[in-house]
C-alpha cells in the first residue's frame, strides 16, 4: 500500500493542510486555519512577528498530522504575502529550520495553473471556463478552454490587502473597478474578452465556498456540497446587503461565515460583485477545489 501524500498551501489569510490517497484522489485529512499572515504586512519590513508566529505554530501543528499519517512526500507552497515580502525568504528559512516543511514561493501565474488543475478535477471543464481565486493579497484570474488556460493574469486585490490598505468600502470598490478595468483592457487587447465574457464564471477559495454556505444556511462546513453550487448575481447582491450594515462581531452570527472572515467579508464580496458586473455574469459556480488539490494532482 503507498504512502499518502500532502499539499501545504501558505496563503494571506489561511493556512491549509490536505493529505490524500491517489490512484484515485481521495481526501483524507483536510486541516484549514486563518493565520492571518498578511496581517500587519508593511512593505518596509514585511510579514509582522505576530503573523509569523501565528503561522509557525500552525506548520507546527501541520508538521505533527503529516507524521501521524505517514506522509512521506509533501509539497508546500507560500503565496501573495510571502512573495512581496521583504522578509519572505527569511521566514521560509524559519519555517524550514523549526519545521521541516520547505515552502516553495510560486508567483501568480503558477498558482493560477495549479488552480486551474484543482478547480478542473470537479468542474466540468471541456468548454470556456473564466476561473479567479480570490486570496488574501491577490486574486488569480485565468481563461481557459477545454482544461487549458489561454489567459491567465494576478491582480493586486486580495482581502486582506484590501480591508487593511482601504478605508471603507467605497475606496474598496474604486481599487477593485480600476484593476478589472485593466484586466478587461488586456482581455480585449489580446483578443479573448469576448471568450472570458462568454465563458462560464467559476470562483475558488474562502470567500465563493462562504458565499455559497451563507446561501444554504450551512453550520457544519462540507465541501461536497459547495462543489458546483450555483449563485446568481441577485444572490450575492442580497448577501452582501445582508452583511454590509452589521458589525463584524454580528456577522459572525449568520450561518455559514467562518469565524476569521467577520472582517474580511466586505472586501470579498465587492471582488465577487465587480468580477460579475464588470464581465456581465449572471451566475458563479462555485469551487471548493482548487490550488490545494491543484498542488496533489501535480504530484
């Protein structure tokens, strides 16, 4: 019998453990904590010593289920808040060092791919797919056909970036409508928008799968029935009605929004809002698969 393997996906906001059997794919340990690492991130001295430490001891803890289970391959990858920092390799360095795990920083193009390979293992993939990974400190936005990408660019609005560099959600919004201004531009300058525009609008990460468990009402979180739930526009315009007024801590009282995303929900679902106006979307599909099965499935 082989060994399970592992997939370690560092990002901006959460950290995330998968560990699967393959021949077939089968999830089976699945281990997702916000550590907020971008949190505090300064573009003079990078990753805050809280951030770090929030997400030292999470590795930790992925460290000690790797073992428990056996896992004798592993691939670990570091996003958004670790590339632009400063102090990035010095904190792989550390992770390493107090760890074991190594972290292999990957920049937005690879990430998107990766993604893309994720969100196709559940999605039916064979027509025009417009995919975007909406992270911490940066969204993934890739056009592919028949499961490969023609297009693929990443864009500087994460949630986190935006709820700490923006205050309010009106400067929010006017970020988010100039960078997808800019990607409609390049759309059409390299003669795909109106393929991406066609295409079916497929998101991946914290803020689609909160966005569909809110539309279910769901209390206990079970991808299986997030994968290729469908929102339309006027869903995600009542949701984002619904949480505007209330305080984070009220938030936290709707079913469905993980504790760690009371804040940060805002900023989500304006990416999510433009993304679909901006390209005339009248519906999301939502995948819960994506870089983390991306990173097994390249294995």
């Amino acid at each position: 019998m082989s060994h399970p393997i592992a997939a370690i996906d560092l990002g901006t906001n959460s950290a995330r453990l998968l560990i699967a059997a393959t021949d077939p794919f089968r999830q089976l340990h699945l281990i997702r904590q916000i550590t907020r690492l971008g949190g505090g991130f300064t573009r003079e001295f990078g990753l805050s010593a809280e951030a770090q430490e929030r997400s030292l001891q999470t590795l930790r803890r992925f460290a000690a289920e790797m073992a428990a289970h056996g896992v004798k391959k592993v691939r670990g990858v570091a996003t958004s808040a670790v590339r632009d920092a400063a102090n990035g390799a010095a904190f792989c360095e550390r992770v390493a060092a107090e760890t074991g795990i190594s972290l292999e920083v990957i920049d937005g193009t690879e990430e998107a791919l990766l993604t893309l390979k994720g969100v196709c293992s559940v999605v039916e993939c064979s027509g025009d797919l417009f995919v975007f990974d909406l992270g911490g400190g940066s969204t993934e936005y890739t056009l592919s056909r028949g499961g490969v990408p023609i297009f693929s660019r990443s864009l500087p609005v994460g949630v986190v970036r935006l709820t700490e560099g923006k205050e309010g959600s009106a400067q929010m919004l006017e970020k988010v409508s100039r960078e997808l201004a800019g990607l409609r531009s390049e759309l059409e300058r390299e003669g795909v928008l109106e393929a991406a525009t066609s295409a079916t609008l497929v998101g991946t990460a914290g803020t689609p799968t909160t966005l569909a468990a809110i539309q279910i009402g769901m209390t206990d979180y079970d991808y299986r029935r997030l994968n290729n739930f469908v929102l339309g526009i006027g869903d995600v315009e009542a949701i984002y009605e619904r949480l505007l007024p209330l305080t984070p801590q009220e938030r936290l009282q709707v079913p469905g929004l993980e504790p760690g995303r009371e804040d940060l929900v805002v900023a989500g679902l304006l990416v999510v809002l433009e993304t679909m106006r901006s390209f005339g979307f009248p519906s999301l599909t939502v995948s819960d698969y994506g870089l983390l099965e991306g990173l097994i499935l390249s294995m």
